[in-house]
C-alpha cells in the first residue's frame, strides 16, 4: 500500500506517466528502495481501478500518463493523516540467525555477533558519511530517509551489544553451576580469650 500512496502523492503534485514515477520515487528515496517498472504499472492499474487515478487526455513523451481524481485526493489526505499501521514484525534474518547459533553444536554465536555488528557499524558508516557529502541534487526526504537508516542501524549495533552482554552473562552462570563447590571448613571460634 505504501508504495501505490507514494505514487498517488507524486501524481497529486503533477500528472506524469509510468516511468517518470518510477525515476521520482528513486530520486526522492535516494535509489534505496528500487521499483520495477511493471509494479508501477501494475500499482497505477490498481489506483485506476479503484477511481483513483484517471489517464490524462494526451500522451506525454509517448507514455499514457495519469492525474488524481478527487477521490484520491481524499485518500492521500487520509494517508498523511492516519498513523502508519504497525503490522506484525516480519522475521528478521539477523534475530533467526543468532537464535538458531544459539543451540548450533558447531557454532560460537559470539563470532556471528561480533561478524554482524562490524557489518552494521560498516553500514552505519557509509551512511553517517553519504549525510555528511549528499548528492547536489538533496531534498529534505531523503536525508529524513538517510537519517531513518542510520537510526535503524545504530539501533542494531545496540541490539547486538546487548546480545553480547547476555550471551556472557548465561556463559559465566552456565560456568559457575558447572563448578563444583568448595566444601566449607567449620571455623572454632574461640569461647575465651587467654591473656
């Protein structure tokens, strides 16, 4: 849905065809997030079919190009207005990852941390660095992309850190029950102190 809202919000500024909608939306996303061109197609089909969007009359550039219709200006407004729904998580790769190093008999899930984290620190640098020099051509929402990735990132190296903290903290209590303890001695406390 959020894709098929972006490019309603791009045809509100201006009616426009398939492929330019396609370059806009890269443009405005820093290419971080490609489209392919048939489900831009396919997206404006729907938008259409849903009274959304109507074809203009006239081609641009050889394309058939599409304006909003007043029904989908109100659902763009309802859009900007309406909280982004929180679906359930998607199954994160990472999170699966150290749950199954966890019980790997072959596998120091110590090492799948520290990999994971010089990954994302290495990430995070990349786009510490791309805020710092953007492209000439910057507008606000993709340094507000920008930023959502280096937030996302520096919440992931947290993440793993406190992983770490915990995979040591069950090492050293799994460690200390393995260890026999000491038998005590009974200390004789002297009754009387001689002089």
């Amino acid at each position: 849905m959020s894709v098929g809202m972006s490019l309603l919000a791009i045809l509100d500024e201006a009616p426009t065809y398939g492929l330019r909608l396609k370059q806009e939306f890269e443009a405005r996303t820093g290419g971080v997030w490609p489209l392919n061109v048939g489900q831009v197609y396919t997206t404006l089909d729907r938008l259409e079919r849903d009274g959304l969007i109507r074809p203009v009359a006239g081609e641009a550039e050889g394309q058939k190009a599409y304006e909003v219709t007043a029904t989908g200006r109100g659902t763009l407004e309802e859009w900007f207005q309406r909280p982004a729904k929180m679906d359930p998580p998607p199954r994160d790769e990472l999170v699966l990852k150290l749950v199954m190093a966890i019980r790997h008999p072959d596998v120091d899930a110590s090492d799948v941390i520290q990999a994971e984290r010089k990954g994302a620190v290495e990430l995070l640098r990349d786009f510490t660095m791309l805020k710092r020099d953007p492209p000439a051509e910057t507008d606000l929402g993709w340094l507000l992309l920008v930023e959502s990735l280096i937030f996302q990132l520096e919440a992931r190296v947290r993440w793993l850190d406190a992983c770490e903290a915990r995979l040591d903290r069950s090492s050293a209590h799994l460690r200390t029950e393995a260890m026999p303890t000491p038998a005590r001695s009974e200390e004789t406390i002297p009754t009387e102190v001689l002089p």
